[in-house]
C-alpha cells in the first residue's frame, strides 16, 4: 500500500475513533496536519497526545483492515517461527513472528499495511505472510524476549582464533592479543544487553573444568544461559577487566572495577568483581539499576502500619535505626529509599558505602577505600566532625564500626545501617556479639526492621489454582482462615515461563520502647525481645508473607521458600 493508501486507511481508522466518540473531528485533522508537517505517523501523534491508547488504535485498525488483534501478553510464540525471521528484519519492520501452519508464517505488525515488510519476509522466510495487529510496545517486548542472544554469542566467540597452551591457560601475551579482537567485543556487548532485557541484576562467569558457564540471576534466582568453550575464557575475562580499569596480569588476587555501559539511549553501571578458582578466574557482574535508587518507601511492600511506625522512626533526631537481613534480601534498597524520605536541604546526611552503587542529590557519600586507610569505622568516625544529623553506614561487619556507630547514635546523630541477621530480635544479640555493651546497644537502638525479598506473582498470566496441602495449612495456621485456592502465574512470554515478574518486599519492624530495653538490660533471650515485641503489636515477617499472599502480590511457595527458618 502506498502513502496515499496508507493516509486513506489511517483517516478511515480516525473515523471509527470519531465514531467510538474517542475524539473529534478537528483533533483529527490537526494530528493528520502535524504527521504531515513533520513526517511522522498520525497514530503516533494520537497516542502521544493521550487521545487514544495503543491498545485502542490496534483495535480499530485491525477492525478497519478485517483482521485480528491479538495480545502479545498471551500469545505463544513458536521456537520454530522465530528461527525463520533474523533479528535484524524482526527490529527493522518491527514483527514478531509467531506461528507456522501450511507453508503461512502468521506474524504480529504494528503496520499490517506495509508491503515493502511483507515482501520482504516473503523472501526471505519463503512463506506466505498472514499479519495480524499488535501494540507497539508488546511487539518491542516481544522481539527482547524472543531473541536471546546466545548463538550470537557462540557465533561470535567461534571466531576467535584458539590460543590456548597445552595446559588449556592463555599466557599474557595471548590474553592480551584477544581482548582486542572484535568478536570478544561484540559477544560481550550481546552479553550484557541480554542481561539488561532479561531483568538480570548479576551476571556469573563460572570457569568449569571443560566448559564456562554463564548464569544470570533474576529475581532472585540463578537461571543457566550460556555453556561457552573453555578457550574462550582468558580472553573474555581479560577483555572484561580492561572495560572495569582492572589489570588484566593479575589472576590470582580478588579484585573490583566498574563499567559504565552504553544500551542505545540507555546507560547501566556494572560493578565487576574477579576471584581466582581451582578452574581459573571466576567473574560476576551486578548489574545497578538505577530505578532501584529512587523508590519511595510505599512502593517496596510495606504493610501500612509498618510503614508507619518505620516512617517515625526516620523523623527521630538522634538514635540508631537498623535493617537487617542475609545477602541479597534488599537491605541497600531499603536504605536508599530512606534517604529518598529524608530532608536532604534542611539537615546533614552523609553515607559511608562500599561501594558507592548510586548517586544522590544533596548527599555527602564517601567511598571505602582501604588502600587509603578509610574504612567503615574511620569513615564514620571522620564524619562525626563533619557536623552530619543523619550518617549512612553501608553494613556492619566489625566490632569496630559496631562501637563507633553506637557513639554517634548517642551523641545526637540519626545512624541508619545493615546488620547480617535473621529477624529484628537476633540484630541485638549481633551488636553484642561484636562487642557491644548490653547497656549501649539498649539506649542506642531505636528501632530494627528485618526483610526479605520475594517474586511478584506476573500480572500477565496470574489465576487461581489449588494450591498443595502444606501451603494451604501453613497459609490456615497464621492467617486463622481456610483456603484452597491461590493466585499463581502459569507462565508466560513476558515471565519467561516462571509465573513471576520483579520482587516485593516483606518486612518485620520493632520499635525499641521502654519494656523491651528493660528486657535488654535484664539479658532477656531473643525470644524474650520477640514475644515482648509482638504483645506490642509487631506483625512477623511470617505474618507480613502470608498478608501478601492473602492480597495477591506472592505465593505461599515464596513465603516458604525465604521465610521458613523464622521461628
């Protein structure tokens, strides 16, 4: 269809909008003037506007050219189909190929009318092509989730020469040669790109004894990608510690770096950290999503009363507030968005982290530096002269920086931090075990909160289903009620099968009041702390999980799965 056709078509489409009373005739022809003027589609022009949604115009339009709109959210895609179609034509005419039958391709367009896309898929797929109509953004979606780029990176990596010693171990001018072949370039290029599309917030580079491994971690869980030749190893990692500004001579020490990498219009900072192995180097990259940064408190799972208490304990002057959890269960996140809440203009803050992961607007941050003799507790103790009212300290890990952080919280300092512990009473029985007296972790301590992370059900495939008999009387014993059926995701294209998408928080907060320091000072148990703690009203993080279940967001499974050594 040529352009005249195509302007015909579109008009007939804004009629039956006319019609649908979307919107009028002079928005119409203004959109239809300004396509015009600027080159641009009209649709577009409507959409931009908010007139009509997406979802609307497919819909008409597939109306108006008598074929089907389809939603990419449901819509199974065949393994076989994408095989016909490259990547490049999949981008270039915006088309997800999504079944075979009799010698026909059935593909999802955004414009069905395109004939120059249609004949081109006709040769190069050497089928007869049926569009249907899709939105925009679900196709984009689709062609991501579609298109991995594992044999891209297998092809590429096939292309560099082998130069491996008889030992299977590059020397240093061989490694040195092969960071700057182009293929390395490009495979690791695909690498992360892929790592960003699929939600991975780390990459693990894993040299096994004939073959490296490659998995991402996504929402929480490790997921097997890629199983490269182990020839390739040296050079990939060596081309890695290049882009993080590390030295690519030294294999057997630890060591740190960060990539500022570039995804179109995009940009995402990866922390890099190498460790030696039996099987040579071993490479993980945590990809920072910068979006974590700016969450607000509401949006991390808070139950509301929680949130409450918790918020209170943000606007005390002086005093420490602590979060506590294993490895990876959102205890930084939680922090930034604390500082997201505070009054950066009107008071102080400054962080100590290691590493600095995010930046923020009127926040003094400090890096860790041990090779420079800053660390936790020199850090902290140099910001106590730096006039602060609130200070951030990443973790603490020592004894050191546990006494220097009670100092500050008792000399009118607001110290929020992160302790490794399983639940709000055990972080007491953590600070004296790093050698805090009973007495200072009690008039220091204003409040503790304890979290997990857990996976959010997928919106696009979640439906009740009967659940099995211990999720149904672990679900029955807290929450006091009788249920058979739970929402679960089924799977689908956009959870990639799991039945999840992205993770919420569950969390345990203790306000520190009087009894419970009485119980402190007394060397009351941590089942002493946590009984006194819920006759005062502190749900469990047991309790919160099963609240979230009850509201949809998770599964009985997940609770289980982060929450069953709570007591």
């Amino acid at each position: 269809m040529g352009v005249t056709g195509y302007t015909t078509l579109i008009r007939s489409v804004g009629e039956l909008l006319i019609e649908a009373d979307l919107i009028d005739q002079a928005q119409l022809e203004s959109a239809l003037a300004i396509a015009a003027r600027d080159g641009r589609r009209m649709e577009h022009v409507l959409v931009e506007r908010g007139l009509v949604s997406d979802q609307q115009l497919a819909v008409f339009l597939g109306m108006q050219l008598n074929i089907p709109c389809i939603n990419l959210k449901r819509q199974s895609v065949d393994p076989a189909a994408l095989e016909l179609v490259p990547e490049w034509a999949a981008r270039k005419y915006s088309v997800v190929p999504l079944d075979i039958s009799d010698g026909t391709l059935v593909v999802a367009m955004e414009d069905p009318t395109n004939i120059e896309a249609l004949d081109d898929l006709a040769v190069i797929t050497n089928k007869i092509i049926k569009p249907v109509v899709a939105i925009p953004i679900d196709i984009q979606e689709a062609i991501d989730r579609g298109y991995k780029s594992g044999s891209e990176i297998e092809k590429q990596l096939a292309a560099i020469p082998a130069r491996a010693t008889a030992a299977g171990v590059f020397d240093s001018k061989s490694a040195a040669d092969g960071v700057a072949d182009a293929p390395i370039v490009r495979a690791i290029d695909l690498m992360i790109g892929q790592a960003v599309r699929d939600r991975a917030s780390d990459v693990h580079i894993e040299p096994e004894e004939d073959c490296l491994r490659v998995r991402y971690r996504i929402d929480g869980i490790l997921h097997e990608m890629l199983s490269l030749p182990k020839s390739v190893h040296a050079p990939l990692i060596s081309r890695m510690k290049i882009m993080a500004g590390m030295n690519i001579a030294e294999r057997r020490r630890p060591q740190d770096g960060q990539i500022t990498f570039h995804m179109g219009e995009r940009q995402v900072d990866i922390r890099v950290a190498t460790a030696s192995t039996v099987n040579g180097e071993m490479m993980v990259l945590r990809v920072l999503d910068k979006s974590f940064a700016f969450l607000t408190l509401p949006e991390l799972g808070f139950l509301p009363e929680a949130l409450g208490q918790y918020g209170k304990m943000l606007k005390l002057p002086f005093g420490m507030v602590l979060t506590s959890g294993p490895t990876g269960s959102g205890k930084t996140t939680t922090l930034y968005a604390s500082l997201n809440q505070l009054d950066s203009i009107g008071r102080k803050i400054i962080t100590i982290e290691d590493p600095v992961e995010y930046h923020f607007a009127n926040v003094n941050q400090i890096q860790v530096n041990t090779q420079a003799g800053v660390s936790f507790a020199t850090g902290l103790r140099a910001c106590m002269r730096l006039d602060p009212d609130v200070i951030l300290v990443g973790e603490i890990r020592d004894a050191e920086t546990a006494q220097t952080a009670i100092q500050a919280a008792l000399t009118g300092h607001l110290v929020l931090s992160s302790v490794h512990a399983n639940d709000t009473a055990t972080v007491v029985f953590r600070l004296i075990d790093l050698g805090v007296e009973p007495f200072l972790v009690a008039q220091a301590i204003a409040g503790v909160i304890a979290q997990r992370m857990v996976r959010r059900i997928c919106p696009h495939c979640a439906r009740n289903i009967l659940a099995s008999p211990e999720e149904r009387l672990l679900y029955e014993e807290e929450m006091g009620e009788e249920r058979a059926e739970f929402l679960y995701g089924s799977g689908c294209n956009f959870c990639a099968n799991t039945g999840y998408m992205g993770r919420t928080g569950i969390y345990e907060v203790m306000t520190v009041s009087e009894s419970i320091r009485r119980t402190i000072l007394m060397g009351g148990t941590a089942d002493d702390i946590r009984e006194r703690a819920h006759e005062e009203g502190m749900v469990s993080l047991w309790r919160c999980g099963m609240t979230t279940v009850k509201s949809g967001r998770t599964t009985p499974y997940e609770v289980l799965r982060n929450v069953f050594s709570i007591g």
